[in-house]
C-alpha cells in the first residue's frame, strides 16, 4: 500500500476543480499533547450533465467546486479541466 510521506495515510483526496488538499497539522490535547492529524475537503463524488454534448461526467469536487459549477457553469469548468489534461 502507498502512504502519504507527511503522516501515513493512503488516498488521493484532491478536488479536481478547485484542487483543495487535506490539509495537515496537529491535534492539541487539554494536556497539549500533540498529535498528528489533518483536515480532510468535503469531497462529493457527482454527476453533471454536459448539454452540448448530451452525456454526464462524473467528478469528484468539493463543496467549494461545485458551488464553482453553480456560478461559472459546468461546460466552462469542462473546457477548463479539458485543457488541463483531465480525461472527461
């Protein structure tokens, strides 16, 4: 299995829109003893339709990415991710 060198977890958990990350720190106890911990995104796997295309497409984006389809529209945001080199 494939770990993360930063703490030792696996999984790939990137939005492909906005591309937000975990986000890695410590745990503060009332002790303050330190542990090793991150901040996960709110990822949403999700299928939008492309109307000049007739078919969906399925992404994982977060909360944050799909209120970005909301406002930008998800045939820009496609042609965005097309030219990045994201298979749709």
């Amino acid at each position: 299995m494939k770990t993360n060198a930063n703490y030792g977890w696996s999984m790939n958990r990137i939005c492909q829109v906005t591309g937000s990350r975990p986000g890695y720190g410590k745990q503060v106890s009332h002790s303050h003893r330190r542990t090793a911990r991150r901040w996960e995104p709110n990822l949403q796997n999700r299928r939008f339709l492309l109307p000049g295309e007739g078919r969906w497409i399925r992404l994982r984006v977060s909360a944050q990415g799909i209120k970005t389809i909301d406002k930008r529209g998800i045939e820009a945001v496609a042609a965005e991710l097309k030219a990045k080199g994201v298979k749709l």
